[in-house]
C-alpha cells in the first residue's frame, strides 16, 4: 500500500512538473 502511494505522489509530481511549463509556454503563445 506504501508503495502505491509513492508510485502516485510520483506520477503527480510529475503531472506537476509537465504540465507548468505546458501552461506558461500556452501563454506565450498568446501573448506574442
């Protein structure tokens, strides 16, 4: 079960960490 929870915490992590330069690259986009 511990070892689930870590494998989760991970993949949000790294959701997280995909996802904020996703976001403000988007951002960009629109601005320029």
């Amino acid at each position: 079960m511990k070892n689930h929870f870590q494998v989760y915490r991970f993949n949000v992590g790294l959701l997280q960490a995909t996802e904020i330069p996703l976001l403000l690259s988007f951002y960009l986009f629109l601005l320029i």
